[in-house]
C-alpha cells in the first residue's frame, strides 16, 4: 500500500535542505545589496557637500 522507502526520505530530506540553502542564500544577499545601498546613499550624500 502506502510505502515510505529509503530513498523517499533521502529525496525528500536533499528537498528539504536545498530549500534550506536558498534561504540562507538570499538572505546573504539581502545583507549583500543592503550595503551597497548604504554606501551609494553616502556617495551621493558627500558629492553634494563639497
């Protein structure tokens, strides 16, 4: 009937930590892209002062 096999959960748990890995990996990007905002910002900021 119903069988959970061994590479049902080896398939599932690749499933599992690929997703995993994505996430931490956008995040990275996230921080990534968060400082090139910052110094853009303050790029722009400090041209305007002379």
């Amino acid at each position: 009937m119903g069988r959970f096999t061994n590479m049902s959960a080896v398939l599932l748990i690749y499933s599992l930590s690929l997703f995993l890995i994505g996430l931490v990996s956008e995040q990275i990007s996230a921080l990534h892209y968060k400082g090139v905002e910052e110094d853009q910002r303050r790029t722009r900021r400090d041209e305007g002062n002379p």
